[in-house]
C-alpha cells in the first residue's frame, strides 16, 4: 500500500533589484521601494550596516 504523494509548501519569491544612486542604494522588491533612511520621494540605504541588517531580516522572514 502506497501513501498519497505529499504536496511541496508552496515557495516563497523574494525579487530585489537593487540600484546605486549618488548617496546610497536603492532596493527595490518588484513595484515597492524598500529601505530604512528616508531621502527624497524613495527610501536609500546609505551605508552596508543598513542594507545588510534589511537584508538578513528579510532572509529571516524566509527562514532560510
């Protein structure tokens, strides 16, 4: 006797562009801006300790 096939979770996509601008960088995630520091009309990271905290938090919430 054979048990049903289990279906896989359904998968999570996370798609980041991220773009350099004159102070910093841009992440964007498909048609939102994402970020910490407010500069502007969008959101910039203007350092690596910003962008790397975001981006483990965001890993984070994948559990990966």
């Amino acid at each position: 006797m054979t048990t049903p096939a289990q279906r896989p979770p359904r998968l999570k996509e996370l798609s980041l562009r991220i773009e350099r601008v004159d102070n910093g960088v841009i992440v964007r995630s498909r048609d939102n801006i994402l970020g910490l520091a407010n500069e502007g009309d969008c959101n910039v990271f203007t350092n690596r300790y910003e962008l790397s905290n975001y981006l483990n938090a965001l890993l984070d919430d994948f559990q990966l």
